[in-house]
C-alpha cells in the first residue's frame, strides 16, 4: 500500500514551493486554501525565503558558469578575427547593462529587495542582486526581511477588503 497523502498537506507543499518563484501567487494561494492564517503565513514565508536562499547561491553558481563560458567565447571570437591573446575587441556599453546601472544609481539594492518578492520575481531579483552585491549573506538577511515584511502587510491588508 502506498503513502497517502492528505490534500491540505499538498496545499502546503505546493504554496512552499511556490511562494519560492512567485511570492505573490504563494501568498494568494495561502490565503485561499489555508484555513489557519499563521499556518499559511507561516508556510508561504519560508518558502519565499527558502527560494531566496536555493537562487542566491544557485545563482551565484549560474552567474560563474556564464561569465565562464562568454570568457571562452570571447576569447574563440578573438582568435578567429586574427588577434593576439593579449588584445582586445573595444566592447560597446548595452542597453541591459545601462539598466542595471540605471537601477543601482536610482535604488540600488534596498529598492530590488523591496520589489522583488512581489514585482519581480524571487529568481529574477536574486539573480540581479547577486551581480549588484557581492556579500550573498546580505543578500539573503535582506530578502528574508522583505520576504516577511510583505507577508505580514498582505496578511494584514487582505481581511480589510473581506
């Protein structure tokens, strides 16, 4: 015989794991299915900072493999325009990485921790994050206050409109 699983337990489960990518969509789905509030908040705020934890250090990792593989393109590139290893085709300044200055001169790290578990997304913002700062622990101690920040303000808004 099989493990049965209960329904509410795959409720969990699945808010957990949701509330990792898209914290919006973990909270709503809490809110919904989760009879007891705490339970729910509970559940969806450490899967958001649960997320935050698996894609900051994951993408630390994914960050190092693509700089790693644009190095050995560039360089493939290089040797096949006839130059030497030590010189260099001038790289012109893209719109990607305008927006991302762009971004860390208007506000900067506390502005993405702020809009990513609801705007953005969780691996999106820590992806970004993680180029902008390089202290991954920072990273991840303010995530987890924006994780539970918002949380307790969407738990707190929503039975006003019920």
């Amino acid at each position: 015989m099989g493990i049965v699983m209960d329904e509410g337990f795959l409720h969990l489960v699945g808010i957990f794991l949701i509330s990792g990518v898209k914290f919006l969509v973990g909270l709503g789905w809490a809110i919904a299915f989760v009879e007891n509030d705490w339970m729910g908040f509970f559940v969806a705020s450490m899967g958001g900072i649960f997320g935050s934890f698996i894609w900051i250090f994951m993408g630390h990792w994914i960050q190092s493999k693509w700089i790693q593989f644009q190095r050995d393109r560039f360089e493939k590139k290089t040797m096949a325009l006839g130059l030497e290893r030590g010189e260099f085709v001038v790289k012109k300044f893209s719109k990607k990485n305008r927006k991302l200055v762009k971004l860390k001169r208007w506000g900067g790290v506390y502005l993405l921790v702020f809009l990513a578990p609801l705007i953005i997304s969780i691996p999106v913002g820590c992806l970004i994050l993680s180029t902008m700062e390089s202290n991954r622990f920072r990273i991840l101690g303010l995530m987890s206050i924006s994780v539970l920040m918002w949380g307790v303000f969407v738990y707190t808004i929503v039975p006003l409109f019920s």
